[in-house]
C-alpha cells in the first residue's frame, strides 16, 4: 500500500476530529458579564488538553510514518484502530468537561487516552517488524533507551491516573496533561529533521 495514501487518509481523520471538538465550544449564553464565559472554562481546559494531545500523536505518527518504507495490510488496520480510538476524543472531552469532578466521565477520558497509546504502540510494533530489514528500521524499534524511558513514564503515569481518580476524579486531566507533556518532550532528536532527510 502506498505510504502516501494513508498519510492522507491519517489526516483527513485527524482534521474532522478536530473540527469535531471545536464544533462542540458552545457560545457562551450570557452577555455583559465575564462570568458566562468563565463557566465554559472546563471545556476549554479539556479541549485545550485534548487540542495538545492530537498534535502530539499526530506528530508522533508522522514520525512513524517517515522512518517507514513498507506499509502493509495488518498496519493499515492497526493504524486504523489508533484512529479509531482517537475518534473516542471529541466525546470523552465533552463529557468530562461536562461533569470534570466525577469518576466515571474521569475514568472514560484517561481509558481513551489508554486506548489510544496501546494501539500507538501497536502500530509502531508492526511498522518495526514488517521494516526492520530496511535501512533506519532501528529508528522504530522499542530496544533504545529513549523509548523505555519514555514507556516506563507512561505506564508509571498509567498506574498513577487510575489509582488517582478514585480518589480524587479531576486527576485524570492532571494526569492526562502530564502525559501530553510527555509525549511532546520524548520526540525523537531526528524528527525535526525528517524532511532534510528524505
């Protein structure tokens, strides 16, 4: 399968969900005073959390994608399973924002974002072992320090979010926020460069 095509795809999917969300700002209801706006803020605090982590992942993905020469059947579905999980977003942010003070809308954001990073690293998985007889393929592989830093980090966060939660429900933004700062620190050291590269 052309690599290409499913870069397009990718981001086609990425874009609606993205208006998807900002398609769900409601417009505040009152007019003269700053407090109508200032009850929105839940949303816009989830949204910009959720904003941060899709141009994370789809930093990451593009990354993935650079550093791979074959696309095959069985990633195509794994990376339509990493979209699949990221079309969970747009509801998970509205009903967390809705109710950001309570376990199960709490539990359902941070199960999303679980989701989500299984089957990113599912994805990068079969990237790895369907190119690793190509040149770069190492730049996939789980095997480098960097990346199990970085995968000790996030089950490490993991853990913390769902102990969390229970007892205090607004945690799994706390935590879903840290993970996203995560995500945006571990990118690879190359992957600013790609473009020069190729």
């Amino acid at each position: 399968m052309k690599k290409s095509r499913v870069e397009a795809f990718t981001d086609a999917i990425v874009a609606i969900i993205l208006t998807i969300m900002v398609l769900e700002i409601k417009v505040p209801e009152g007019t003269s005073e700053i407090s109508a706006l200032l009850e929105k803020a839940p949303y816009f605090i989830a949204f910009i959390i959720s904003f941060i982590f899709i141009c994370a992942a789809w930093y990451h993905h593009h990354y993935l994608l650079a550093k791979t020469k074959w696309f095959s059947r069985r990633a195509f579905w794994a990376n339509n399973f990493w979209l699949l999980t990221m079309a969970l977003i747009p509801l998970s942010t509205a009903w967390v924002s809705a109710f950001p003070l309570e376990r199960a809308p709490e539990y359902f954001y941070f199960l999303v974002y679980i989701l989500w990073a299984a089957t990113y690293y599912l994805l990068n998985w079969v990237l790895y072992i369907d190119n690793r007889k190509f040149d770069g393929a190492e730049a996939l592989s789980f095997n480098t320090a960097h990346r199990k830093i970085h995968q000790f980090i996030d089950i490490f966060l993991l853990i913390v979010g769902i102990v969390g939660i229970y007892f205090l429900p607004v945690m799994g933004l706390i935590v879903a926020t840290l993970q996203v700062i995560t995500w945006i620190i571990s990118a690879q050291a190359d992957s600013d460069k790609i473009e020069i590269e190729e």
